[in-house]
C-alpha cells in the first residue's frame, strides 16, 4: 500500500521537533556560526563557492538546525542532494545495518549492493531497451563517463552542449559547462572538440543544420549531444515544447547520441522519475547523482546496452564508486520515491508556482518570471543585486534558498515538502521580497 508522503517522512526524535519552523534564537549567524566561518576560512580552499552563512548540525526533514539551535526551513535540499528529506528513517536504517556489514570494496569485484544498485536504475530508466549501469561518486564523474562511452561507441570525436549548462567542474564536464565565463576563466586550453548551441527554444535548432553542420563539423563526426532537460545552475530555465524532441530527431538522423544530464533536475524532483520524461522522449544516456542516494554521494550513467556492449574491462573504472553504503541509500530512496515523494513534489510544487505568481503579479517590476516543474522552481529578477537581497533576507527570516543564473533563486526543497511547510516559505518568500521592493 502506497503511504501518504507525509507518513513517509517524519523527523528523528528531538526536543526541538515541536517548535515551529523556522524557529530562530540568535541573530543570523550567530555567535557559534561566526566562530565556525572564520575558523573554515582558515583552513579550506577559497575556491569553495559559499552562498551565506549557514552552519548546521542536524537536520531532518525540511528542518536545518545550525550550531547556535536556530531551526531553519530547508528550500535548498543540500542544492537539490536530500531528495527524501535530511536524515530519513529508511535511509538512515539501511545505512547503519550495511555499515555493520561491509562499508567498502572495490567495484573491481563483485560487491552484491553494486550489482543490485545497477539493476535497480536499469529497471527505472527512460529507455525501452535494456540498459546497464556504471557507478561512480558524483554528477561531474558520471558526465565525464558518458562522455567517454559516447566517442568510445561512435568513433567520433565532437560533443555539443548548450550555452547555460553546468555540467560539473572537473576538465572534461567544466568544458561542458557554459552557464559562467568564471567556471573556465585561467584554466584553459578546455577538453577540445566541444561545441555549445543555444538552448530552450524551438527555432535554435536551426543551429545545428545552419551553423554547426554546414560550418564547422559534418554531423558524422559528432558522438554526441549532452543537455539538462531543465538547466539548473544556468538558471532553472525550461525548454519549449518540441525543443526536445526536436534534439532527438537530430541525433536519430545523424547516429548521434543523446545524453540526458539528470543530476539536479532527476530523482523525482518534477514529478517523474527523470526530466526528460516530461517531454516523452528517450535519451541514449542518462547521468544521475544528486538526489538518487538522499545524500551519500553516489553518481550513475545508466546506458542502452547497445552503447555499452562497445567496451570491455579498464575502459572506465572506480575505486570508491558504487560504495554499499551509497547502494543501500540509493535502494531505499528509490523506494521512496515511488512510494509517494514523486507524486508529493507535483502537487506541492503547483502549490508553490500558484502562490509565487501570486507574488509575481504583486511585485511585476522587482520579479520577471516564475518558471519551474514540480520542486524545482525558479524566481527572476530584474537583477542580481535585488535577487542576492532576497536571498539574504530570506535567510535572515529563516528560509534557505540558493541563487542560480544571473538573478534568478531557486527553490528545491526535499520531495517531503507538506503543505504547511510551502505555505510558510512562500509566506517568509514574500516578505523578503517586499523587503526589498520597500514595503
């Protein structure tokens, strides 16, 4: 029997579960906080992106307490990671019973929960045909793997990606990646042979037969199209209709492979398993991290067996990925999602488009556009001054939100979002907006 997502995710037992959320005891940070901040400064690379002054020490829920006992209502989810909420009773179960067990072996033999962790997302990919499955640790290595499977299989050299996407950080997915000039800036020469066209509209597709086929590669020399369905640290934009489809008439003319990078916008987070099902069409490759193991770090290309079949042993391989306490995470989240999580990020998500184009509409000039599917939403502004105020004076009342694009705030909360728990964000959302419109 499929449970209702709120019995599906209550917080572990603490004495702060019966306050109201946000619950706020010190100034933000506070004097714990502060001491934190100074003390990580010291010590951790400076080139760690860190969007405000946020310190936790447990969580639960859509619940963040900080160091200083301030309880904060998480819209962030650990940047869209925590997809059944922090610290679920399930996830945290499976992960304690296999840590008794075995905590690590090498994917170079046979380790039961990586075998059953492939099978798992086989079962659950968007494609017809039979896949199979690489486990890694992270979005970034499973970008990097697919886009070796993809020229490995083709024979071919030349990937496309899109202006706005991010893809990760590491040389192969950072040359992806052009949502920023700053993601490349003194790292060149990037991976060569990768190409960016513009992205979301139907007629820039015309692109690729006017710009990149008749002027700078012929199609057969292309292994592959990579895209976020939904561009996610670009900005949370989505696509047209027919965008999509029109991406897989391309490749299935030309023998092109299509990935699909689900690692923000996959895990149930629009309702549906992957992102790409919102457009019925199916990809070659999927990539997932992020949500998929509700915070272990796990990452995953899952591919057609006809792709995969193209290469043998010490092609691609791992040490720590496919870890057994990452499978087990994964196995239990997967779990909850299908128990109920994706069908509750449908409806709160339609609960938070309704109220933020309510707010929209009451603040025209500061908000430029509402855009979003399920829980991942996003919130335009005119600047990015005024969407980094909102930012800030949200966190101040409690609320964690995270930039992304130019001036754009991203709303991802974890898929066990209640009513309630929407209603007050969009409730503390709104105040921090009039805020800053000097109301």
């Amino acid at each position: 029997m499929t449970q209702a997502p709120d019995q599906l995710a209550r917080p572990q037992a603490t004495a702060q579960t019966s306050l109201t959320v946000p619950h706020i005891v010190t100034e933000l940070p506070g004097p714990n906080a502060r001491k934190q901040v100074e003390f990580d400064r010291e010590w951790s690379s400076p080139s760690v992106p860190r969007a405000y002054p946020v310190v936790p020490a447990k969580a639960w829920g859509c619940t963040i307490e900080d160091v200083d006992g301030n309880l904060l209502l998480d819209f962030n989810a650990g940047i869209a990671v925590t997809s059944t909420g922090h610290c679920h009773p399930n996830v945290v179960a499976a992960i304690r019973q296999q840590a008794g067990e075995i905590i690590h072996y090498s994917a170079d033999f046979y380790i039961p929960e990586y075998g059953q962790m492939c099978a798992e997302l086989a079962r659950i990919a968007p494609m017809k045909e039979k896949c199979r499955v690489f486990l890694g640790n992270s979005g970034t290595e499973a970008v990097e793997g697919a886009i070796k499977l993809a020229r490995h299989a083709t024979g071919r050299q030349y990937i496309v990606a899109f202006l706005g996407a991010f893809h990760g950080r590491t040389y192969g997915a950072v040359s992806l990646t052009a949502s920023k000039a700053k993601y490349h800036a003194g790292f060149g020469p990037m991976l060569p042979g990768v190409f960016h066209a513009p992205f979301g509209h139907v007629e820039d597709l015309k692109w690729f037969d006017e710009v990149l086929f008749d002027r700078l590669v012929p199609p057969e020399e292309v292994a592959a199209i990579i895209l976020e369905p939904i561009q996610g640290e670009g900005g949370y934009i989505v696509p047209e209709d027919g965008f999509i489809q029109g991406l897989r008439r391309i490749c299935d003319a030309h023998g092109i492979v299509l990935i699909s990078d689900e690692v923000q916008a996959g895990a149930g987070r629009t309702g549906k398993m992957w992102s790409i099902q919102n457009w019925d069409v199916e990809p070659d490759i999927v990539c997932t991290a992020k949500g998929i193991a509700s915070g272990m770090p796990l990452g995953a290309f899952i591919a057609r067996d006809s792709l995969m079949a193209t290469w043998g042993p010490g092609h691609h391989g791992t040490t720590y990925g496919g870890n057994p306490l990452a499978c087990v995470a994964a196995l239990e989240t997967i779990k909850l999602l299908e128990g109920g999580l994706m069908a509750n990020a449908k409806v709160r998500g339609d609960q938070l488009l309704a109220g933020l184009r309510e707010l929209h509409a009451r603040f025209p000039k500061l908000i430029k556009d509402v855009r979003g599917i399920g829980l991942m939403i996003g919130i335009e502004f005119d600047t990015h001054d005024h969407s980094a105020a909102v930012e800030l004076a949200a966190f101040q009342r409690g609320l964690l939100t995270l930039e992304c694009g130019h001036s754009v705030i991203r709303m991802a909360p974890p898929l066990v979002l209640t009513e309630a728990e929407a209603a007050t964000g969009l409730r503390i959302f709104g105040e921090a907006v009039a805020e800053v419109a000097g109301q």
